[in-house]
C-alpha cells in the first residue's frame, strides 16, 4: 500500500465589490495547479446607498454566497486559507455588520485590506503568473475600485487604488441604461480626471511592458479572439469595441460577438475606465496577466514559490510532471538558438518573443511521449494547448502546441495564431525540426558541426561529409527533411561544410 501523502491545499477567498470569488490550488511539483474556481455575482457596490450603508439585501447576497464556500473550506488546514474584502466593504460603514456574521459562516477570519495593500497583491499575482522583462505598467479594474502598479520582477515601485469600478462608473455614468456617445465621453472624462493626480508620476517612471488584470480585460480579450483579432489590446480596438456597444441603444439589447451575458452588464463601464487609463497614460499596448489578487494571495502562502523567471519555473515544472528529457531538451534548445543565431537572428526573425519561444518548444517537445510515442506531437500539442502555463498568454501556448505538433515526421504548414507573425512561426518551425534531426543521438559529444544559412525563406544546411558517412541514418533523415521542406514551399538544400 502507497504511503504518499497529498500535497496540502490551499484556499483564497475574494470578497470583491462586483463577485466574490473562491480559489482552491495545491502545490505538486514545483507549481501550483488550481483544484476549484468558485464564482458568484453578489454586486455588493450596487447595495451601497449614498451614505455608504450596505443594503440588508446586498448582505444577504453576500452571507448567501459564503454559505456555500464553506463548505469546501472544512477541510483545508487554517494557516492555508486567506479571505480578504476589497473597496466596496472598505468604503461600507456599516462593514462590521456583515463581517461578525460573515466570520461566523466561515469560522475563519476576514480581512478588509486597504488599497495600497490590494495593489500590492495583486503585483504579486500578476509577477507569480506573467512574463515580461522590465519594468510592468498592471492595471486591474474592480467592481469599485482600480489599481494601477508599476513594478520589476516581484518588487512594486508605484501602486494606487483609485476609485472607480465597473459596477460604481455603471451607476454614475449608465445609470439610465442607454449606451449613448455622452454617456460614454461623461464616464471617459470622469475616469481621466480621477487619474489626473498619479499621470506625472507613472509616466515619469515608465515601463516596458503594461498588463491588465482585471474580468474587463479578459472579457475584452475573449472579445477579441471571438472576431479574429489577436490578443493584443490596443486603443484602436478600445474605440472599435465602444463603437459597437453604441449601435445597441439600451444595456440590455447589448449584443457583441464574444461578449458573454454575464459580463454586459458592467462591461461598457469597464470599457470607459480602460480608454482613460490608455488615453491619460499613453498607453500603446496591453495584455492579459495570468493573475491577480487571488492568485498573488496563494502564491504569497507558499513561500518557495518566489522565483523571478517565472516562465523557466513553468518549463521545469511541466517537465518534471510529465517525466520530460531535460538534458536532452536543453541541448535541442541550444542546437536550435545556433541555429537561429547563424540565420542572421535580428534580421531572419525580428519578434523580441522569438527567441524564448523557440526555446521552450525545444524543452518541452517530447512531452507527449509520456503518453504514447506513435502521437507524441498530438498529445504534446493537446497538453501544451490544455495546461495552466504561468508566463505563457494563451496565444503563446497555441503556437508551442502546434510547433509540438510537427516537431517531427509529416510536415504541415502552421493554422492562423496570433503569437507571431506567419513568417516568424514557419521559420521557427523549420528550426526546431533540423534541432531535433541534429541531435537524435542525444549526446553533446558526438554532435556534428553544422552551418545554416539563409536567404529568405531559402535555407542552405551545411554540414561535415565525413560526420555524414559516420551516421547514415541522420543523413537520411536529413534528406527526406530537405525534401518535405521543399514540398511544401520552404527549400531547404544540404550541402557538404
């Protein structure tokens, strides 16, 4: 009989002022793996009249809602959970109401962390689960409040909450239901004056990278892919999305392809927030972080989780759970930055993301064989596509999927992604694939010399003869290689070095 012990969980509770919003995660094999995500519309900032009293209602909603996360809390150990209320039960005078019956419910503590400190966590969350280099610009809208942080690696250097959410800007500026252009201009100005106080500050620190973190953003990224656009979030898509919730007149004749019921109701509201903070910080592009709050507030709980190259935790994690070739895949990823570095790497591939992409897909192109080895790249590619993979956006996991696919046998041409230009991916493709080819007998010390060089799409391999008559197979696969490149509009000519 097995004397292994389960890995502990670990429970966040999020009292927000739109949702509250259970997590559950356990930590295995150098990562956390979420277990439970637990939503519930409760919208406590609508039951805040103007003295900032909560509605014996909007109470209810709440204790409603903890009735049912209680349950899962019974048997997760007290030091592992975390309950926190942010801005609508800050601002709530009458808080300590809801919070001696909402502790009774639990039997844990709650805490109502101030704005500072929710900015801070949610840094956290965001550097636990997102790449980047630099420094990074997070903004993530609540349902009454938004935070905006500038940071390096797992360090704040700037953080705000200011006052305004989706759910507070949908009962000021959207109060009458009707998606006109004043409507939207009052709620973009309101915005743009509430952040007027932090705008010297922010834009003298800078950043390189700006991520949201927030349901606007995911809302408005699932929007995005919906119609084909990729996941990058720019003001001229902002301004496109507003023009297409105008052409509805009211809230609840909203319709946007991509746009779930759930989230219309605030999503013009968040929409306004989003083009001040674009507008107000000049802001060219966004993307989606991979965590927030919830995230950072479990991540914080385990403390050997801290590690500032988030996307090598993932890779490592990822291998070691699925029995990955480590040294095997480090030294594919080192023939295939060879490689791309004797191609003329700033010209032949121009995309800053290139380089740790291909290198990733080269560490973890086998993982499919710990499944079945005659559709290793298909369950590689359906792993790679399905994993919670902290560092990588959801385009990125697509395309190491597809470049997983191929890494060997028949050759196809790449589907539409969004992760890099169509050029960009083929390229990669076709490296990973010679990566693999040059070291298949898995060992650095007899791994031939090589010289790629390339003109266009026009790929020349030359490699030592001698190596070649030494290793028939390779330089039969080698053949059979330049042909299928070359079958499918990608010539590729071995030569002798």
């Amino acid at each position: 009989m097995s004397n292994a012990v389960s890995s502990p969980l670990y429970a966040v509770i999020d009292l927000g002022s739109n949702s509250f919003h259970m997590l559950v995660v356990r930590h295995i094999d150098g990562s956390v793996q979420t277990m439970a995500k637990i939503k519930r519309k409760v919208r406590l900032a609508n039951g805040l009249d103007q003295n900032n009293q909560l509605s014996q209602e909007a109470m209810q909603r709440g204790w409603d809602c903890l009735s049912l996360f209680a349950e899962r809390l019974q048997d997760i150990p007290t030091d592992n959970i975390r309950i926190v209320g942010t801005a609508a039960l800050r601002s709530a005078t009458n808080v300590d109401v809801f919070v001696k019956k909402a502790n009774q419910i639990l039997g844990h503590h709650i805490e109502i962390i101030s704005g500072e400190e929710e900015a801070a966590t949610i840094y956290k969350g965001v550097a636990h689960t997102s790449g980047g280099l630099g420094h990074r610009l997070v903004v993530d809208i609540g349902g009454a409040s938004t935070e905006l942080i500038i940071g390096r690696e797992f360090d704040a250097k700037a953080l705000v909450s200011l006052p305004m959410g989706c759910v507070t800007w949908l009962d000021h500026y959207f109060h009458d239901r009707q998606l006109t252009q004043q409507n939207f201009e009052q709620a973009i100005l309101a915005a743009k004056s509430t952040l007027e106080p932090i705008l010297q500050k922010y834009t003298t620190l800078g950043w390189d990278v700006c991520v949201g973190a927030s349901g606007t953003v995911q809302a408005l990224q699932e929007i995005m892919l919906a119609q084909g656009m990729d996941e990058i979030i720019t003001l001229a898509k902002l301004k496109r999305l507003q023009k297409q919730a105008m052409m509805a007149s009211h809230l609840e004749e909203l319709e946007i392809d991509g746009l779930t019921l759930e989230r219309a109701l605030v999503f013009p509201s968040g929409l306004s927030i989003l083009i001040a903070i674009f507008e107000s910080l000049n802001i060219e592009s966004m993307t989606l972080a991979g965590g927030a709050l919830r995230e950072g507030l479990a991540y914080e709980m385990i403390g050997e989780m801290r590690q500032s190259n988030i996307r090598q935790r993932t890779i490592s994690s990822v291998q070691q759970r699925y029995q990955v070739d480590v040294q095997y895949g480090i030294q594919v990823a080192n023939v295939a930055m060879q490689l791309l570095q004797q191609c003329g790497h700033q010209q032949w591939i121009s995309e800053s993301q290139a380089e740790f992409l291909l290198h990733s897909a080269a560490e973890l192109h086998e993982i499919g064989l710990s499944i079945d080895f005659k559709k290793g790249g298909e369950h590689g590619a359906y792993l790679l596509q399905n994993l919670d993979l902290p560092g990588f956006t959801r385009a990125q996991k697509h395309f190491l999927a597809e470049l997983v696919r191929r890494y060997r046998d028949s050759l196809s041409s790449l589907p539409e992604q969004h992760a890099l230009s169509g050029q960009s991916s083929k390229r990669l493709l076709r490296l990973l694939r010679l990566s693999v080819l040059l070291t298949h007998r898995r060992n650095t010390q007899i791994q031939p010399k090589f010289l790629l060089t390339a003109q266009g799409d026009n790929l020349t391999l030359a490699m030592d003869s001698t190596w070649l008559k030494d290793n028939p197979l390779t330089q039969a696969e080698l053949e059979i290689e330049a042909n299928r490149q070359t079958d499918i509009g990608w010539p590729l000519t071995i030569t002798d070095l």
